[in-house]
C-alpha cells in the first residue's frame, strides 16, 4: 500500500510517499523558518498562507522524485491535530479532498504518535514496549508504549515544553528563532561550571517536569551580569554562552534523571526520543550514557525527522490503513486532541 503523507502542524510543510512493504519512497520538507525569523516566532496567519502556497507544488514535486503517477496512491494520511488551526486545516483539506477525488481511504494522523513512531523509520527500529520521551516545541512528555496506538502516560510538563523553554530562553538571549538549535550552538562556546542553574522537579517522586523556573533563572541571571557589565548593560558573547550552556545542561540534566526513573520503574530497558529537542546533541549523548549504564538500548530518528516531517506522518497514517482505519468525508483538524483519544490497533 503506498501512502501520501502531510504534515502542516506549525511551521513545515512536509510531504512522504510510504509504502507498506518498501517503507519510505521519498519525502520533501518546506521549511517556514525564514518567514517566522523577522517576527521572532511562528505567526499563525502567515504559516497557514504559507502552507496553502506550498502544498501542491511541493505534491507534484514528490510524485515526479519518486517516479509514481496519483492513480499509483492507495491512501492518504495527513496530521489533524494537535497545532495550529489554520494550518492543520490546510493540509487536512488538501488531504481529505484529493483522497475523495481519487476514491481512496485517508486517515487523520495525531502529531506527537507520528513523531512517537519516527524511530521506526529507521534500521533497527524498536520492538514494543518502550519509554518514550517526547520532546518537542509543544509537548514535554514521558509515555510507555506498549503497541500502536496503546500510550500509558507516565509524566508531562506541568508548564512550558521543552522546545518552548529553549525558544524562550534563546529569545531572551537575543538568539534569534528557531531558539532551540541557536542556543545549542552557541552554548558550544560556553565554559562549563560557571553558572549553575537548578534541575526542577527532581527531588519529588513523580514523572512530570516544569521548565518555565529555568527560563526564569536564565532572566534574573542575565539581569545581574547586565549589571555588571562593562559593556553598557550588554551581555558579552562568552556570558551568552555560558548561561546558554548552563541551561542547556539543566534541561539535558532533568530529562535524564526523570527517563532513568521512567525506565527503573517500567522495569523496561528501551528508550526512545522523539520529537524537535530529539535533535538536540547533548541530549542524545547523556541519554545514551545513562541508557548504557543500564544496559538498555536509545533509540532516535536521524536529525531531520526528529523535528517535523512528512515521513513520520505518512509512516503512521500508512500503520493505521493497513489495520484498516479509514476517515469519514468531513475535515475534522483539531488544534488540541489528547494520545489518549487513539484507538489501538
Ligand atoms: O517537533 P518540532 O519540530 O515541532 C513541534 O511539534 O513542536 O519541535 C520544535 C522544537 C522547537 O522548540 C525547537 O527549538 C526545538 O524543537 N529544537 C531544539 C533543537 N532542534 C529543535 N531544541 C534544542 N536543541 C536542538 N538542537
Ligand atoms: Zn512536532
């Protein structure tokens, strides 16, 4: 079964050809990050317009790189949820309506299941169950997988995402956005102990996070070494370093000690990351570490479908066909819609 995948959540316009028996034919990803830049964040209106104006070009693109003609399409899988509204209902109405004019099946993706089931694009993909750790601009969770579909959660943040701590956090920096990958660039030239910032939450028993008191910490941090500053209140280079490496080690710090726990008590030796912050380096390296130390296996999507794509959509709307799951006429995105909400299969 070969299926087209569209992911317009935010700020990417993503598009995958995935076959059931090949696995991944092709994907293409238009990304808005220039549009956003001059704001500083995503503007609504203006990703939805951007959508609109990339969805069929990028369509036909992909079918010409993967040498299939529409009629080859056997199904239609596009992101309903959760995200921005105008977005989502973009691509849902591409998606629902060109799958209505082929007279063929679509299926409505969840977001964080698509980015949740990324790894599995990969050789070597894990075998349920598994902890997963969902990190991403959005969402900050931990869920134990135990099928398609079957999320336990087992914690969340109780504030800001990850991502959106780092978007944050990067912004009060002056880094510009996208916030995440700036911050870990520059956080490359920081020099290690020379601030310390807390590890929230991490003294209670429990799974959930909270990030908004580092984005804080960072504020008052910045604030009294503007005060000291001999450079007219500005910041130099190497302090913006290394504040940005401080709290990038807090945030890094905390999501290992809470998926260790998450591992301990699950009595489970698998752990994925998934989602943007997946993308993040020192994430990948202190999880491995701690993942080796209890002779499990870490599993993650290559670099670019950590962060949005086509391919994940399509992969999971493709898992979802074949068990038979087809979608009503009606374009039904959803700008919030719970994992708990999805069927098994
Ligand atoms: O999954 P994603 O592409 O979109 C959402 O579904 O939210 O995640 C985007 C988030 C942003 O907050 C971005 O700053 C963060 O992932 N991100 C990173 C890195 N790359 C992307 N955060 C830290 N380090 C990175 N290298
Ligand atoms: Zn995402």
């Amino acid at each position: 079964m070969i299926v087209l995948g569209i992911e317009s959540s935010c700020d990417e316009t993503g598009i995958a050809l995935f076959d059931s028996e090949k696995g991944l034919l092709a994907h293409i990803l238009h990304s808005q990050v220039e549009l956003h830049a001059e704001y500083g964040g995503v503007v609504p209106e203006l990703a939805s317009r951007d959508h609109i104006r990339y969805l069929v070009p990028l369509l036909e693109q992909i079918l010409q790189q993967a040498n299939i003609e529409k009629s080859m399409i056997d199904g239609i899988a596009y992101t309903a949820g959760p995200g921005l509204i105008g977005a989502l209902m973009s691509g849902a109405s591409v998606g629902r309506s060109l799958a209505w004019a082929l007279g063929i099946p679509a299926v409505e993706v969840h977001h964080m299941e698509g980015h949740l089931l990324a790894p599995m694009l990969e050789e070597n993909p894990p075998a349920f169950p598994f902890v997963a750790l969902l990190v991403s601009g959005g969402h900050t969770l931990l869920a134990y997988v135990k099928g398609i579909g079957q999320y336990e959660l087992l914690g969340q943040s109780l504030d800001d995402a990850a991502g959106e701590a780092f978007d944050k956090t990067a912004k009060l920096l002056g880094l510009g956005y996208p916030g995440g990958p700036a911050l870990a660039a520059m956080a490359e030239n920081g020099e290690q102990g020379v601030y310390k910032f807390p590890r929230p939450m991490v003294d209670r028993p429990g799974l959930d996070f909270s990030f908004s008191g580092l984005k804080t910490f960072a504020l008052n941090t910045m604030q009294s070494e503007a005060k000291k500053s001999s450079l007219e209140g500005e910041l130099s280079m190497q302090t913006k370093a290394d504040i940005s490496l401080a709290f990038e080690e807090a945030v890094v710090d905390t999501l290992k000690i809470k998926c260790r726990r998450a591992l301990e008590q699950q009595h489970c030796s698998r752990l994925v990351i998934a989602g943007g912050v997946g993308a993040n380096k020192r994430l990948r390296a202190a999880l491995g570490e701690m993942v080796e130390q209890l002779a499990g296996n870490l599993y993650y999507p290559r670099i670019e479908f950590c962060t949005d794509n086509g391919a994940m959509i399509a992969q999971a709307g493709c898992l979802r066909l074949v068990a038979g799951e087809r979608q009503p006429l009606e374009i039904d995105a959803r700008a919030r819609w719970s994992m708990q909400e999805l069927s098994a299969i």
